[in-house]
C-alpha cells in the first residue's frame, strides 16, 4: 500500500480548493471538482469522509455545497490524510527484528510530522508554482 494513494492526494485538492473561497457561501461539488481536478463522484465519497471527520460540513438547498468546517489555519493536512486514508504506512509489514520495527515507527513519526502543518502553509507552494518552467 503507497504511503498515500489518490483518496488523499484527491481529499487534499479538494480542501485545497475550499480553503480558497474567501466568501462563506458553499461551493458546489462539481466546482470543486472542476477546479481540483478529481472525478466528481469520487469526490462524493471523499466529502462524505471528509464530513464526518468534521473537516467540512455540508449545506443543503438550490445554493448548497460545502465549506470548511473550521478555519483553513485550523485543518492539518495530517487531519485530511488520516480521515481519508485511516494511517499512514511507510511499510506494510511487522518484522521480527526489534530495531527495524524501531526505526520504522520512528520514521511513521517522521513522516506524520511532515504532514502536521495547515492548508494555508500550502498557499506557499503557490509562488513555486508561478514561478515554475518547463
């Protein structure tokens, strides 16, 4: 199993993507799908999860959509990867060797450390990106 598969790579586009509306009006799914690029009905079952997980919140009627549930400084990535993917697995194995299963659990840790930041730190790959050329 990848450390994170398209449930989490789809789960982050997507709160990304809210994370931009600066108005507190829902964005429907199909914009959200749109602009992050995921499959809408896959994104269905993403926001379900993502709902439950208390990362957003889903607003009914002709206007209905989503928002974020708390402020983007609020939301970890770490909180929208594990709602989506349940762990992060650097291996998928247990080895009956003490100091393996020591060193792979300290780089779980490692790695959900990474992953411990806000989505609005991500607003900063956005001068990367701008900048980037082929």
């Amino acid at each position: 199993m990848p450390l994170i598969s398209t449930k989490g790579a789809y789960g982050l586009a997507a709160i990304c993507e809210l994370s931009k509306r600066t108005q507190d009006a829902p964005m429907q799914i199909k914009e959200i799908a749109l602009n992050a690029k995921v499959p809408q009905n896959y994104l269905e079952q993403l926001l379900g999860k993502l709902r439950r997980a208390g990362i957003v919140k889903s607003v009914r009627g002709a206007k209905g959509g989503y928002i974020l549930a708390r402020s983007p400084e609020e939301i970890k990535v770490l909180d929208i990867l594990l709602a989506l993917e349940d762990t992060l697995k650097v291996v998928d194995i247990h080895v009956e060797h003490p100091i393996i299963n020591l060193f792979f659990e300290d780089t779980k840790e490692s790695v959900n450390s990474l992953f411990d930041i806000s989505i609005t730190k991500l607003a900063g790959y956005k001068n990367k990106f701008l900048n980037y050329s082929i």
